[in-house]
C-alpha cells in the first residue's frame, strides 16, 4: 500500500530552502519513497494532510555509546546482560527524540553489532546501528577498561604492535563490524592520561586504516590533543572525533582530503553543567581545562569548511539519548555559529555520507528511505524546533510516535 504526504513544508536535508506546498509517497512496505512533487499529488492514493507543517529527514548521530548510563556513569565490570538492557532502553530514547539513526563509537562484548544484526534480521525495529564494536587501545590507554562481573573480559582491543592493530581488524571484519574505532589521545573520562597524551601511533594507526579500507570499513580515530589529531590525519582516517586541539592547518587538511569531523560538545557541556560533586576530580578538571579552546577551535574548523557531523558522545555524564541530539544541534549554531542550515547538514546529509549510507538515508527524495520528522516551527529559522516534545515521527515510513 502506498501512502501520500501532502502539504507540507519540506526541508529535504540538502538544499538550504523550504520547498512549500511538497508531497510525497511512500511504500508503506518497502518504506521507501516513491515519488515527491509540490501543490497537488499526482496520485489517488490513501493520503494525509500535514497542515503546512515542517518536515525534515530522520535525525543521525555519529557517536553514541548506547551501553552507556549517563546517569550511573559506570564504566567498569559491566555484564553482557546488563549493556544489552541499557542499549535497548537507550535505543528507545533516541527514537522517541527523533534520531532513527546511529553511528555507535564504542561498546564492550560487541553488543552494538549483535543488535545490528537482529534489526538486519528484522527481528527488532527502530533506530538503526552502524556498528564499532569494540576500539583499539594501547594498553593502560583510553579504552582500556575491565568489563563483566569479574572484570575478564576488555571494553577494547588491547594492543601493543601493528600486528596486534591488524589483527584486532580482521577479527572485528570476520564478525561484520562498520567502522573501526582507534584511540589516538587520552581523554577526559580516562584516569590515567590527559587529553594531550599521543596512544596508538601513526603507524600502527595506518594499519587500522589499511587493513579498514582494503575491507570496505570506515575508521574514526578519537583524537583530542594537537599531536594526536596529526597522527590520526597522518594516517588516512575517515572522521576525527571530538577534535578539542584542532588547528588551521589541520582543519585545511581535513576540508581538502573530505575528513569529517565529529565534535560531541554536549559531552563537555554537559559535565561542566552537571558534574560538579558527583564524578570524579580528574573529569571535572580535563573538562574545565579544555572547554574554552574546545569551543573556539571547533568554531574555527566549521569556517574553514571542514564538514562537522553531529555526534553527541551519548552515554557519558549527564549526556542524555534523549535530550543529547538535540542540544547538540544547538550547540552548534547557539556556542560554534553555526547556521541552522550547517547544524541540519550534520545531522542529515553529512552525517550519512560519513556512515556510508547516504544512498537511502540523510535526505528526502524519490528512492530514499522514509525517516522522516513533522515539526510546527521552521528548523531552517529557528534549530530549537527539533525540540518539540510532540514531534511525529516516522521510520521506514511508519509513525512510531
């Protein structure tokens, strides 16, 4: 069966306007899009009227960790069981906030790619997964933390040698993973290094990425410090992700070369609001020490063109699934000076060439998937429409709330 949407204001997530008076169709079983055109459908098909309302693709984010509790903020000696209970809850959140994709960074026993795989399955429905599944860290580094009861098992990949760094890729290539995630810096939530310390090298970072790219996998470094974000570039990945010590050259670098850069403000932003008495010292302090020149490089990257992708870092501190996107996106525009237009680009069309499944996702147009967004108020004026709590939202063309 197929079904028409009509008077609508469409934000298609690529052109900077408002098409008036849109309409399209959508195959309700195959939830793809049909056919699109402005003032009377072309068809006699069941149809529904939108009221003049805004539509907008399905909201994506980049960098979630949905193992994650923001609230409990326990990231050690944590069951299989356990993370797939919060995975699922946090999937829900995401969905009900309008984010029907996602991109998670990060998540201990591969649980990411085993609900990846049901939804592949059709066995479970709602917001979709790229997976990562468990990074690659040094040893002592970033991502080493002590998962299961009795802390046997490893939130990453431990490794000490390129041939470590190979093998941990084609172990996470033979289970089905998307995209690898390398840990190039210390960072905020880690006890035992700063933000500024270099971890996996440039070359054992350029085997990730051969061995990646030669396996049609995309690689996300977690860079914060200046030498590490060289390093990771130096390397060949596909996104830098937080990029607090970015600079010119490196921004020239990634707007040349069609590196994406994924910032997650709201996990800084969200600390330093929240955090103060009730997580540790050592986060408090990196998090303070950082923010300024957080903003400003970030802002200075965006002015150079380097195309930014909305990721959220979901999951740390007080970085909520269901709120997090959404205050990324204003964020962006309200502390960087974005444009709503280039925060809308992050969170649709740019945020979906980066997870590599732009060909169905990320924009609304004849051939593609139908996640879609009805808001009351313009996101192209004003980026808090978004955050209407009543929002309809569609996936594959079905309304799920």
């Amino acid at each position: 069966m197929k079904k028409t949407y009509f008077n609508s204001n469409l934000f298609n997530g690529v052109d900077n306007k408002i098409i008036a008076d849109a309409w399209f169709t959508v195959d309700e079983e195959t939830g793809k899009i049909t056919e699109t055109g402005t003032r009377a459908p072309a068809s006699n098909n069941e149809g529904e009227d939108l009221h003049g309302q805004y539509v907008m693709p399905g909201l994506i984010n980049a960098h979630t960790h949905i193992m994650d509790n923001p609230v409990s903020n326990q990231l050690e000696f944590l069951s299989e069981t356990e993370i797939a209970f919060t995975a699922l809850r946090n999937l829900k959140d995401l969905l009900y906030s309008g984010v029907t994709y996602i991109r998670d960074c990060g998540c201990a026993f591969n649980v990411d790619l085993k609900l990846h795989k049901l939804q592949e399955q059709g066995k479970l429905s709602g917001t979709e997964i790229v997976p990562s599944g468990r990074p690659i860290s040094i040893l002592g580094g970033h991502g080493d933390f002590r998962e299961n009861e009795d802390g046997s098992v490893n939130f990453s990949y431990l490794v000490n040698s390129g041939d470590d760094v190979r093998k941990a890729v084609r172990e996470a290539f033979k289970l089905g993973i998307k995209n690898i995630k390398v840990m190039s810096t210390g960072g905020v939530m880690s006890a035992n290094d700063q933000v500024d310390d270099t971890e996996l090298s440039e070359v054992e970072m350029q085997v990730a990425v051969e061995e990646a790219h030669s396996k049609h996998m995309t690689v996300a470094a977690h860079a914060q410090g200046n030498q590490g974000i060289q390093n990771a570039l130096d390397a060949g990945v596909d996104s830098i992700e937080h990029g607090i010590y970015i600079d010119e050259h490196q921004a020239d670098f990634m707007r040349d070369h069609n590196v994406y850069l994924v910032p997650t403000l709201n996990a800084c932003t969200s600390i330093s609001k929240y955090g103060k008495g009730k997580i540790p010292d050592y986060m408090l302090t990196k998090n303070e020490k950082v923010k300024t020149d957080f903003y400003k490089n970030i802002s200075m990257a965006l002015n150079k063109g380097v195309k930014i992708a909305v990721g959220t870092d979901a999951g740390t501190p007080f970085n909520t699934f269901k709120m997090g996107t959404l205050e990324e996106l204003a964020l962006l525009v309200h502390k960087i000076g974005a444009t709503p237009y280039q925060a809308l680009l992050g969170t649709t069309s740019y945020a979906a060439q980066l997870l590599r499944i732009d060909d169905n996702y990320g924009s609304l147009a004849t051939g593609k998937v139908a996640d879609f967004l009805v808001l009351k108020e313009n996101p192209l004026e004003k980026i808090e429409a978004v955050q209407q709590s009543d929002k309809e939202i569609y996936k594959k063309g079905h309304k799920v709330h």
